[in-house]
C-alpha cells in the first residue's frame, strides 16, 4: 500500500522543484544550502540542479538576496565583519559578491560594536587593563575586525589574520 506524502495529501512524492519552492517560501536560501537539503530528501543531483536553475530563472532563488539578507540581519543582530563574511563564505558564497553585499550595506561598525559592548557591559568605564581585554575578547569572538575593537575599547588587540575565511 503506498504510503501519503505528508505534504501532498496524496500518494505523490513532491518534486525537488516543489519542494525547493516550499522551502523558499520559509525563508531565503542559498543555492548551496537548497541542493544539500535536496539531496537530503532523496532527490537526484540532477533534478536538483535543474529545480534550482529553474527557481533562479524566475526570481524565487537569488544568492546576492539571501547574502544581503542575511548580512543585514546579522549587523543588526550585533555581529562583526569578519563573523558575517564566515557564514557567507559557508553558504558557497563567493568572495566577489561578499564584496558588494558589503559595499551595499555600509555599516557603521565602531557603532555597532561600541552598541554592543552597552549591551553587554552597560555603560560604566572600564576599571583596568584586564576588564578591557576582556571586552576586546568578546567584541572579537563577535567577529569585529582589530581595528575597529581598538578604536572602541582603546585596548592593544593582537591582528589574528584572516583564520575565520
């Protein structure tokens, strides 16, 4: 006896399109993060490319949307530069469009952090050395670059590189 599709109601399976476009209408994806929750649900490496080209000939899927949004919501959500360009890049982003979502939403970081660091720390100075490395600590593990955690917490902060791309 076949079994019903939960979502369908009838003894269908959904295709990958249809499913695709379900999981869009929940949120934005990217193109990586659809074909890898595709293949998860059993479809073929070729239906879901195909679903996915498709999504993006009419407009439903669009990487430099879900990379705006996501950049957007992140910097509101008090994150840094170098945090948000991580989960861009673990999306399958590549470094040219991180680029331009970047130039296209033009934030005030030092304002965001120094946002954060009120937050967290309210709005009380600092009483030595130790307690602002440890607001320069913790606006780093937020992803915000040295400079800009030098500039806000006037404490010396060690460049870590580049280890979050």
């Amino acid at each position: 006896m076949k079994q019903k599709d939960r979502r369908t109601g009838d003894g269908a399976t959904r295709s990958g399109y249809d499913r695709a476009l379900g999981l869009l209408a929940r949120r934005e994806h990217s193109a990586r993060e659809l074909k890898t929750k595709l293949a998860r649900r059993g479809h073929a490496d070729g239906e879901a490319g195909d679903a996915i080209e498709r999504l993006q000939q009419q407009g439903y899927q669009d990487d430099a949307r879900f990379a705006a949004s996501i950049a957007r919501q992140r910097s509101a959500q008090g994150y840094g530069p170098r945090r948000i360009r991580a989960e861009l890049k673990s999306h399958g982003l590549a470094e040219p469009a991180i680029r331009e979502v970047f130039i296209a939403l033009d934030a005030d970081w030092e304002a965001i952090a120094a946002a954060q660091l009120r937050r967290r720390y309210g709005t009380r100075a600092p009483s030595d050395r130790a307690e602002r490395a440890v607001r320069a600590g913790f606006l780093l593990r937020r992803g915000f670059d040295p400079a800009t955690v030098r500039a806000v917490t006037q404490a010396e902060v060690d460049d870590p590189g580049e280890e979050l791309d």
